[in-house]
C-alpha cells in the first residue's frame, strides 16, 4: 500500500498556452494505491460527486491501463474537478508516480509526464502536459514536445478560485485558431521575461510576463467578473494576473507581504458581482510525494 500527494498545479501562466506550469504547495489530491488483480477506484472530497469512479471513464484507470498496474485506488480530492488547477491531473499524476513505485516500473518522473498525461486526455479530451508536468516534477515547468525542462523557483501565488464551473472542452472551444505576427512577437517577450524571473525567483519579472493578448482574453469571458478581479488584484500589489489553466481560477504573481490584500481584493470583487469566491495563499512548490 502506498500513498501518494500530487499538487495542484497552474498552467499556460498567460504567456505559456499549452507549455508553461507551475506546481502549487496547496491544494494537493492525496491518493492511496494498493496492488489489486483488476482496477477498482473509490472517490471522496471535494466534488467527487462528479467525477466517474468507472476506471474506462477516469483518469487514473487510463494510467493503471497504461503501466500494466491493476490497483484498488482511492483518491481524495482536495482540487476541485474544472477549476483550472489541474484536478484531473493531479490524480493522473499521483497515479503514474504510485504505480510505478508500486510494480517497480523503473520510469524516471519526466517518463511518467506522458504517460500521466494519457490519463488526463480521459476527461480533457486532448493530452496536455502543462499540467502534469508540474504536478509530478515540481517546481516551473517546460513542457514541450521535445520534452520537459524544470526550473525550481519561489514565487508567491494567490490562486483564487470563484464559484463558477469552465469546462476544460468549453474553454478550448474559443480559443482562436490564428494570432497575428504582432501577438506572435510580443508573447515571446513575455514568455521570455517570466522564464527570466523563474531563474532569478523575482516576482515583477514573473508578473511581467503572465500577460497574453490570444487566448486568454477570448476565455475571460467565460468568469464573471475577471476584468474587476485582475484590476482588484493589481491595486492590492499584485505583480501579474491571468487565468489559471482553462479557469475559473484566477491567478496571481506578487510580494510575500501583499498576498494577504490581494487575496482578499480579488474575493471581495468576486463577491461585487455576485460570484462566491475562496483564495489558497500559495507559492510554488514541489511534485508528487510518496509516503
Ligand atoms: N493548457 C491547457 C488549457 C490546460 O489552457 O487549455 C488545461 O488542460
């Protein structure tokens, strides 16, 4: 028997779409795993009402499938299913680095990212990396088709997430199938800068660089109150904000002593429009951990 705490993660970071994530030190999925002649998975916690416990249907049956490893898994969900944390693949990702352990597989944590992300593709519908990465390695991450590159860096997060459910199949539904040479230029920029700012644990170069004009004014949409709560969030110190993967999190970059006030802004302008709202006071922390 093993258990196994894989954290919930943020990705895209503006700038990043599909490549960038970052692993949170809270909230984390904890899952316990247990040899078993077929797959079995029981589900508790936070919005585990709707997540399938049929392993065809859910993520970490796909990874059980993928490693040749039936387990009775028991997952308890501390990352709400469509928050845009990464709560399927925190799963995904607690699974892969259990069950390897567990039937000695052998696979290094960047070999267990596709694997985990097959999982992830059960319930998303595409295989994206950007938030397993994160989840099993720690840390910002890389993640590309040529592989993942991990960047160990301290930043304060706020992550707040609203009352509001944005399906992951939904938020990729408008995002737009050109950008124009202009964009192009300038999330390089960006993306440059908050790689930058990663190396040197500096939160304005971080903030700078959580910026986009392609995709994530398209999915802004989709939150009530996002304009509000990015300008609250910046008149309380913060130094970035953005859309937490495919949202409703919105995600901040600051100071240590301004994430009280910003955590705080961005809730009370969820709340201006009707929207109830809860802040985890974060920062960048490590992958799955096995007990
Ligand atoms: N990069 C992905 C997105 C994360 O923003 O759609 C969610 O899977």
């Amino acid at each position: 028997m093993l258990t196994v705490r894989a954290p919930a993660t943020s990705a895209n970071l503006g700038s990043g779409f599909d490549v960038f994530g970052v692993a949170l030190d809270r909230p984390a999925d904890v899952v316990r795993l247990e040899k078993a002649s077929r797959t079995t998975i029981d589900i508790t916690g936070v919005g585990s009402q709707y997540i399938p416990e049929d392993p065809d249907k859910n993520t970490v049956g796909a990874v059980a499938e993928a490693l040749d490893a039936p387990a009775h898994i028991q997952i308890d969900k501390g990352v709400r299913p469509a928050s845009g944390l990464g709560s399927s693949a925190a799963s995904a990702a607690a699974a892969a680095v259990g069950l390897n352990e567990l039937y000695d597989r052998g696979y290094s944590r960047e070999e267990l990212v596709p694997i985990a992300a097959k999982g992830e593709a059960v319930v998303s519908g595409d295989a994206h990396d950007d938030n397993v990465a994160p989840s099993i390695m720690g840390g910002f991450t890389i993640a590309t088709d040529d592989g993942v590159t991990k960047v160990d860096a301290d930043i304060p997060l706020v992550a707040c997430l609203p009352d509001i459910v944005v399906s992951t199949r939904d938020a990729r539904g408008v995002v737009p199938d050109t950008a124009r040479v202009e964009q192009l230029v300038e999330t390089v920029g960006w993306a440059a800068t908050l790689t930058s700012g990663m190396h040197r644990d500096d939160p304005d170069l971080v903030g700078q660089g959580m910026n986009d004009t392609v995709v994530t004014p398209a999915r802004a949409d989709l939150i009530e109150g996002y304009d509000a709560v990015k300008s609250a969030a910046h008149g309380a110190g913060a130094t970035g904000v953005t859309i937490s993967g495919a949202g409703p999190t919105v995600i901040a970059a600051c100071h240590e002593p301004d994430k009280r006030a910003v955590g705080t802004a961005m809730i009370d302008a969820f709340n201006d429009v009707g929207v109830e709202a809860r802040v985890y006071q974060t920062e960048i922390g490590d992958g799955a951990t096995v007990f």
